[in-house]
RNA sequence: GGCGCCUUGGCGGAGUGGCUACGCAGCGGCCUGCAAAGCCGUUUACACCAGUUCGAUUCUGGUAGGCGCCUCCA
C-alpha cells in the first residue's frame, strides 16, 4: 500500500489519504432529465477508475454515486414528453445505468437516489429548523445563510459577494437573497410530491446529497468529488447544510475539470453535447475511456472529431502489441486460454516491466495522473516492440490497462463466424504466395478483407485481424 | 465586477530550476512480393515583457488572450 495524494478544493493543498479508515468516495452524479453525454461520464469513469486504483493497493473503498431524480428539469423534460415525471425520471435513469454500463468500469458500490431519500431529508430540515439554520416560509423551506460562518470557504468567496439569483417571484419568500431552498412547496403541474411538516411538497436541490453522503458513507468521510462546476452552490451548500446540523462532512473535495467542445464547455444548456452512447457505437468502449483518462482529471479536457480518432488510433497501438507480442497463433485462440493475466508470468523483479508498472501506479497515486501513467504504458509498449523479448512486458501492459479500466485489450481477438472459411483462405493465399502467384495471393487478401479482416504477413507467420 | 484556473512543438496532453514525457498526424527511411503492423530518423515547444538565478518553459511581478463558477449544469 503506497500512500495516495488528491489535490484537495478546500485547503487548496494535496492530502494524503489516511489509510486506517475506509476511503469513501461520494461522487455527485447526473439529474436524469435526459440521456448522459461525454461530459457527464467524465467523473463516473474518473472515480470509478479511482476507487479501483485505491482498492488495488489494497484500501478498504467504498464508491457512491448518486443519482438526483427529483429537479425542475425532470418535471420540465417529462411534460414535454408527455410522459409522468416519475415514469420519466426512471426511463432516464435506466438509460444512464445502461450508458455507464457500456463502459465497463463496474458499477459503484451504491448509487442511492433522491425519491428513496425523502424520509431522511424532511428530518435534516427539521433539525435545522429547530437550531435556527433554516425557516417555513409559505410551504418552502429555506436555509439561512448568515447563520453558517464558514459560509463560502469551498469556492473562496464572500456571502456578500453572492447571489443565489433566483427568480424575483420566489425571492420573496426568503429572508434574504442569498438563501436557499431546502424544500419547495408544490407547484402548479407537479405531479409528484411527498408529505411534510411544511405540507405538500418535494425536496429542493443540495440537500439530498447532504443526507445520502451521510447515510451510506457516515459522517466525516473521505472524499466527496464531483464536477468543477458543482463547487458552487452545490457543493457549498451541502457543506453548510450538513455542518450546521452538526454533521462532521468530507474531508476531501476533489473535483473534476469539464469536458469542452469548441473551446466551450460541453452542456445540456449549451447544446453542444455529444451523448455518451453515441460515442460509444462509434468509437467504442475502449477509446471512450483512452479518451477521458488521456488528460488529467483536474484540467479541462478538449473534445471533438480529432480527439476521439485519436484514442482510437491509441487503442490500436495497444491492441497491436498484444497482437504481435502473443505471436501469430493466438489469434483465433480461446479468450479464455490466452489471457494475459492469468497465462503470463508476472513482471520479472526487478526488470523493466516491473519499473514501469511502479512508475505507472505511482503516478496515479500522484494526484491520480493518468496521462502520465499512461505515458509509462507507451514507454513499455514501444521498449517491448524494439526488443527481441522483453519478459514479463505482456504481464505488465496487461497489469497497467487493467487498472484503468483497458484490460480488455489485452485480450485476443474474437474469432468471426467465417473463422473456418478465413482460415481456409489464408492456407490457399500461404499456397498462392509460395508459388509466388500474388496476383491470386492479393485477390484472396481483398475476399478477406470484405469479411471484415486485415492480413499481415509476419516474419514468423501470416496474421488475421478483425478490422476495427 | 468578484473568485479560481489556464496559455507547451500541426493537434491532444504531462512535467521539470540545468537531462527525449507520451500519444496522434505529416515527411523521409528500414523491413516486406505488395500492404499492414513494427522499428529508425525528422520539423531549434514551452504567449509576451521584466526580475531572481551560474542557468527559467519550470520561481516572482506585470501585460495580452482564453476558460470555468457567480442562474440549471459532471
């Protein structure tokens, strides 16, 4: 176990994590008014591939991940769909479970939702309406701001700086306009709602996560994370909502850069989105998390047509040295026989692979760097090619992706149904260039080709790969 | 206006007070019947101006430009 280091939003300084306690991670995840795009997957692959690094070197973990199915937006998006909201805000959620799982990066640990979290958001707004942190006012419940000094220390500015710039028409409600909700009374064509103290309403934002961070991780946890763009208010306000209720929050706060697209922010509000399905069927898995790992998760990440082939381009590479390193055999193996992992020796001690996978490892406990651990891979990668052999390097690239959610890389190529007839051919073209007819040999190349695959004559051998 | 971040070679993107990040693309080679893969070479990269220093892309100050948050937002 080597120690990890996270850049923390609140100190502005780089903790290291305390490994006597369970690290719990609790990662804000999407409103489900609508299907998840690029952006939004950046943190659920950041924490999940995170979670795991840290589980690998053996701390206890636990992710959370939640997912926010009460908003204005969803009642909004529902009714233009002329569907129920709460029938909306499942079908949504389905389809992000769906998307996220495509990515095969696992599932998180728990992923709580707002509807399933009412009962315990009414009693942390009744705590604090009794110590005086929030008050009723005509059905909605407010919290009082100036009753929180530490009010404004998660993005460094000054109540008096501020404005929670709701609408004029509700602002009247509150004491002072820096106020925010706790819980809204119901609206006019809202068709959902819970009971209350305060009568018939819904929770409002922020204080949801107040409650399930608490309730699945326990009070002064290790890390709650989440998008640059949620430090304020969200984030702000989780931590005046939970402190002043007496609630010890996290320790950490660790925050993701956005994902931009032209020079702009990628977002629903923009209208510059590309969804994360389809950058999924058109780039693949693979080259979905090369992409999003490629720069480091505090920085901005820029997006586009270039960026996407280039991961594609990256994943290749990668294929291409598990291809030739494996030799030409194995092919049209079993998944199951060629697997790196389990077939490979590990990385000799001492030796390069195993530097390299000490230096990748230690970069992601740096900050979680992974442009620079993934620059320990290619190091390895290109060290392997030009070597006659380099034992224990497959083991070790294998090692390496594996972590950051590639192993499957390492994996050989699945054969095609045509596998008997691909073979066929190749044997027919071996005979053809033997006979040194190429004009025969290239016509059979070209019928492999159509079928989907790519001929490549090695020195040890002829070569079929799936065209990607 | 307030707070914060950023400006690296054609593009993406790390990093460091003096040593090739890495990847993609281009160009020229090697290998090959051809092609692919792989390998080798390659276009004086650190916005600008001062300062500190033996030495700054890397520290300090300033200038210019960009981005994020301050309203829903991963």
């Amino acid at each position: 176990m080597r120690e990890v280091r996270i850049r923390d939003t609140l100190s502005g300084a780089v903790q290291a994590l305390d490994p006597g306690h369970e690290v719990g991670i609790y990662a804000c995840g999407p409103t489900v008014y609508s299907r998840i795009h690029i952006g939004n997957a950046r943190p659920f692959v950041v924490f999940s591939l995170f979670a795991r690094f840290l589980r690998s070197e053996g701390y206890a973990t636990r992710l959370v991940v939640n997912v926010t199915d009460i908003n204005d937006k969803i009642y909004a998006a529902a009714k233009a769909a002329g569907e129920g909201s709460a029938a909306f805000a499942e079908a949504m959620t389905a389809a992000y479970v769906e998307d996220t799982d495509r990515l095969g990066v696992g599932r998180p640990d728990a992923e709580p939702k707002a509807t399933e979290t009412v009962e315990g958001i009414v009693e942390l707004i009744g705590q604090l309406i009794e110590s005086g942190h929030a008050y009723e006012s005509g059905g909605d419940v407010y919290f009082r701001v100036r009753s929180f000094p530490g009010y404004g220390k998660l993005s460094n500015r000054r109540p008096e700086d501020m404005d929670q710039g709701e609408e004029s028409g509700s602002a009247s409600r509150k004491e002072e306009r820096l106020d925010f909700a706790l819980w809204k009374s119901t609206k006019e064509g809202e068709d959902t709602s819970w009971e209350s103290p305060w009568g018939a309403g819904r929770p409002a934002w922020h204080i949801e996560c107040s409650v399930m961070a608490e309730r699945e991780l326990g009070a002064s946890f290790a890390i709650h994370g989440g998008g640059s763009d949620l430090v304020f208010p969200h984030h702000e306000n989780e931590i005046a909502q939970s402190e002043s209720a007496g609630r010890p929050f996290a320790r950490v706060w660790m925050h993701n850069g956005m994902v931009d697209a032209g020079g702009e922010k990628m977002s629903k509000s923009e209208g510059n989105i590309f969804q994360l399905g389809e950058a999924l069927d058109r780039y693949g898995r693979e080259a979905v998390v090369a992409y999003l790992i490629s720069g480091h998760y505090r920085q901005p990440l820029a997006f586009g047509e270039l960026q996407m082939e280039e991961a594609v381009a990256r994943v290749e590479r990668l294929r291409n040295f598990f291809r030739t390193q494996r030799g030409p055999d194995s092919g049209g193996a079993s998944a199951e026989q060629q697997r790196g992992r389990s077939g490979e020796s590990p990385p000799e001690s001492g030796g390069e692979p195993e530097r390299r996978l000490e230096a990748f490892r230690e970069a992601l406990a740096d900050d979680f760097n992974t442009p620079r651990a993934m620059a320990e891979v290619f190091e390895l990668v290109g060290e392997a090619n030009r070597a006659d052999e380099l034992p224990g390097a497959v083991a070790a690239v294998d090692q390496m992706l594996d972590l950051v959610g590639l192993g499957t890389l390492g994996s050989p190529d699945e054969g095609g149904e045509e596998d008997e007839v691909a073979a066929r051919l190749m044997e027919e073209r071996e005979a053809a260039r033997a006979a040194r007819d190429f004009a025969k040999a290239d016509e059979i190349r070209d019928e492999l080709t159509s079928m989907g695959y790519e001929v490549r004559d090695l020195a040890e051998g002829p070569r079929l790969v799936p065209k990607s």
